[in-house]
C-alpha cells in the first residue's frame, strides 16, 4: 500500500471508506437488499409473438399479440430497480396435440409496476410444458423498453 503524504486536511482512512462504500454500492453489493441473477442472452433479437406494454389504470399491462388460441403468458419475475422496472415473462407455445384456429389473439397479462415508471421487457418462447425450464437452458431476450 502506497504511503500517502500527509497534508492538513487529509484523511486516508476516510478516503478509502468512502472509496469503498461508492464501490460497493456501484457494484450492487448491500444497496437495495438481495440481488437477483437472471440470464439474459444478448445474442439473436427476440422472434416471437409481438409483445407491447400499455398503462392502464396505472399500472403496466402486457400485451402479446398471438397468431393461434393457445398461447400462455406467463411473468416469472420483476426487478424492481430504481431507474428502471424489468420483468421478465415465457411465452408458451399452444398445445401441439390439439388443433387451433389460425386467428389473431390478444393475451393480457397486468403488472403490479406502476405505468409511471419506465419499464423493460425480457422474454423467452418455450415449447408447450417446458415453461419451467431454468433460465440457463432457455435464456431470455430484451423485447423493448416502453415508458418515459
């Protein structure tokens, strides 16, 4: 360790706790209680249904826009972080064995994050009864980013 010249004024020991404390804190070690660890896969975009976000009465509502009846919506978590809201859903597919109409559906799925905040999108599309895979097997993919 370096041997800091003394000067009127200077404190090392504070220095270096100070140090320390915008470390930690940058890091996310001890600021806003435990963290989280979720796979995100920054390889290929998102290919799925088209996901959307609008506010209503609120709160953040998810919108997917399916090609087939059958598919399911499904929010695995949220990171509630200061600046910015993350959830992160699995898109399943429908049910193979059973026949579907080919038409358009909407499927809902409302937040308890308030629209007020931005919010950002993770998903991944798994097959039928594989929506419980872990999160390294089946990564998920940034979406979008929606809000102000």
């Amino acid at each position: 360790m370096p041997i800091l010249p003394k000067r009127p004024g200077f404190r090392a020991p504070a220095l270096l706790a100070s140090g320390a404390i915008v470390s930690c804190c940058l890091s996310g070690v001890g600021c806003g209680g435990p963290t989280a660890t979720v796979v995100t896969d920054p390889g290929p975009a998102y290919e799925g249904p088209a996901i959307d976000a609008e506010g209503v009465d609120g709160d953040w509502v998810l919108l997917m826009i399916a090609p087939t009846p059958g598919w399911n919506l499904t929010i695995d978590r949220v990171l509630d972080r200061p600046i910015i809201k993350q959830v992160f859903v699995t898109l399943e597919r429908p049910d193979p064995t059973k026949v579907h109409a080919q038409v358009v559906v909407p499927v809902r799925n409302r937040t308890a994050i308030p629209s007020a905040h931005p919010l950002r999108v993770h998903a991944r599309v798994a097959a039928f009864g594989d929506s419980g895979l872990d999160e390294s097997a089946l990564p998920y993919r940034v979406v979008g980013q929606f809000g102000p």
